[in-house]
DNA sequence: GCATTAACCACAG
DNA sequence: CTGTGGTTAATGC
C-alpha cells in the first residue's frame, strides 16, 4: 500500500481534523523525504516557502546569531510541525534544521497550510494550541538559562533525553559534548567536568555517548538547585 | 580575604 | 572529539 496523507501513522491531531476532501488537497500538495543524520533539512537565512513535518526522528534547532559557533535552540523530536514560524511569520527561515538521527519528513506548500488554517477551524485551532504550548516552553527554558548554573541545565538536559524522547534512564546521547555545551550555553570543558561530576557522585553512569540515570531523584534536586 | 563558578588555553589520548 | 589540569575573572559571603 502506498501511503499517503490517509494512511499516514503518524499524523498531526491537527490533520486529523481535515475533511477527507481536505485530505485530499493536503495529500497532493506535500512530499516526503528522509533525511539521514546530520543532514540539514533547512538553514537559517533561507527563502522558505514550506512548512516542515516530521513524522518520525530527531532534529535539532540551531542558529548561529552574532557570534562564530552556532547555539542549539532544542531537541524536537517527531512528530511535530517545525518552521511554522519561520515561515506564516517570516519569509526568511529565522533558524537552521538539522537531523540528528534518520528524520522523515513531509514539506507541506506554504499557501497549502494557509488555505488550510483558513478553511478549517478544528486544524487551525489545534496549531495555535501547539503553538501555544512551544511558546510556554521557549519562556520556560529562557528563564532556565538565565537562573541555572551549567550542573542545573546539564542535569535537566540528560532527564529530559530520558522522559521526553527516549522513554528510558538508559539512552544513547546523540549530541557531542560540544553540541551539549552549545544547548546549555556553556563550555565543552564544563560538559565534561559536569559529567564526571556526576558519575563521580553515582548519579549516572555514562562511557562515551552511553547513558545510564542511576539516581533520577538526587539528579532532580541538582537540576532544581540549579 | 576565601570559596565557588565557569571561561579560556593547552596538552594528551 | 574528549577529559583533565592550570590559570584567571567575576561574584558572593
């Protein structure tokens, strides 16, 4: 069976709300395409005339502002919209996307979401609902950044990995310790010290890019304490 | 002052 | 790319 925008296993709460006729439309305006890791789906400073879905992978938002290096905004992982920003609130992509694992993607026609958002009240509602919750998330993480210390960010990094995307206290970390210092804001030294800090203090036990949270709770107090 | 935190540099795997 | 050590600067007690 082909699989196209009815069949699809990994559809959005919002597309679900489509008519079939709506569906359909939907269906003859996207394409989809898989990116492998480390490959870049879209870059800051581009044209962009699509709205990016992942329906399965891991991406993450990166931009590269004023200074040299480039500062990691999140992790998204699928199935989520990306670009949507980037492209109703700007014509410019404002951030740069990038796989960190295989990613599949639908690239949906801008004036295509438009007619959507504007011809179903149910779909652009629950947009503006997930829309909504990212924001609270970005001001959440703001203030983050701001108050915590790197042991703080790094230990609600390694949690996160393990509520939020993987499901398990035992992950493979797909992120360099320079990509998680450039997510937290701080120092690939500080990563690493941290790290050890935290294996020292049996909190985790991690060799290379394995993971194992040994002590969820003592983990938590580090990242409430900041 | 003294301790803590973290950045920057250098050097070894 | 990583881990560690030394040094320095800023901040708080």
């Amino acid at each position: 069976m082909i699989e196209n925008c009815f069949n699809c296993k990994f559809k959005s709460f919002a597309a679900s709300k489509l008519t079939d006729e709506q569906t359909v439309y939907l269906c003859d305006n996207n394409s989809s395409t898989v990116f492998g890791a480390g490959e870049n789906i879209f870059k800051e400073g581009a044209l962009s005339l699509n709205i990016v879905y992942i329906k399965t992978g891991l991406v993450k938002l990166h931009m590269k502002g004023l200074t040299e290096h480039e500062h990691l905004i999140k992790i998204v992982k699928a199935p989520n919209y990306l670009g949507i920003p980037s492209s109703v609130g700007d014509k410019i992509n404002q951030y740069s996307v990038t796989a960190i694992e295989e990613t599949s993607v639908c690239f949906i026609a801008l004036e295509t979401f438009q007619n959507l958002l504007l011809g179903n009240k149910d779909f652009a509602y629950q947009i503006i609902v997930d829309l909504c919750k990212k924001e609270l998330e970005t001001y959440k993480s703001c203030l983050h950044k701001i108050q915590k210390q790197s042991a703080g960010l790094l230990a609600d990094t390694l949690l996160n990995f393990a509520s939020s995307i993987y499901d398990s206290t035992d992950y493979i970390m797909p992120l360099s310790r320079q990509e998680l210092a450039d997510l937290i804001g701080t120092s690939r030294e500080n990563v690493s010290r941290n790290l050890s800090e935290f294996q020292k203090d049996g909190l985790i036990h991690i060799d290379k890019k394995n993971v194992k949270i040994l002590d969820v709770k003592r983990l938590k107090t580090i990242s409430g304490l900041g």
